[in-house]
C-alpha cells in the first residue's frame, strides 16, 4: 500500500512513500533535499562555495559603485564598448583579491603576480590601509 504526502514547501514536489505490511515497514524514498552537510569535506566545499558566492557579490557591488563614482565624476565608461574589458578586468581583480584572502586560487593572482613588480609589497599595503586600523 502506498500514499503521497505533498509539503508546503513547493520545490520539494510530491513525496510517495510505500507501506509494507507484512513486515510493518515503511520505506522512505532515497532522494535527500537539502540536507546538512554530512562530512568535514563536505562542510568545507560548502565554506568554500559560499565564500566564492561573497566575494562575486561583493565584487560586483564595488564595482557597480566605483563607475558609480567616475561616472559623477564626468567620465562616462558606457559611452564606449571597449569599456566592458575594463570592467570586467575590474570585477575579476576585485574578485581574486577577496579570494586571496581565503586561500581561493584565483587565476588573476598569477596574471597580478607577473605582470606587476612591486619592489616594497609593505609600502604598497601600508599606501592603502585604511587610517584607523
């Protein structure tokens, strides 16, 4: 004998379970939703992915805001298609710089890493702390 429970929760969809009754048993479809994490690995690739998923957010928001800026400031980035490489540029540096902070490998890392020689990294870190740390 069998019956389908239906949750409110929509995205679930329709749950059959099948009752067994010569051995007084029912058995509960196999699919797991959402369930927390079961291992320490799969703790860390959730930390991992939600961690990505920030610095994205977080990237696209500074960058929205920095044309934001140079746009008040009378420059105009989206009068030209060729911007879109610099902004896109941007979005990613910003990304790889957040993840670096993670631990994240970030392909910019190395194009940064090569491209750029910096002789004083310290100088360079102390040039944009923030005054009040």
């Amino acid at each position: 004998m069998g019956f389908t429970f239906e949750p409110e929760d929509k995205t679930v969809g329709k749950i059959n379970f099948k009752l067994d009754i010569e051995d007084n048993v029912i058995l509960f479809p196999k699919e797991k939703f959402n369930s927390p994490p079961q291992t320490l690995e799969e703790v860390k690739n959730n930390v991992v992915n939600n961690q990505q998923t920030i610095a994205i957010d977080l990237a696209y928001s500074i960058v929205t805001d920095t044309l934001l800026h140079i746009s008040h400031a009378g420059f105009h980035p989206f009068k030209y298609l060729e911007s879109s490489h610099d902004m896109m540029f941007c979005l990613e540096s910003i990304k790889a710089m957040i993840l670096r902070t993670c631990n994240i490998e970030h392909p910019f890392h190395e194009i940064a890493e090569e491209t750029i020689e910096i002789e004083n990294p310290e100088e360079v870190m102390q040039y944009f702390q923030f005054r009040d740390e």
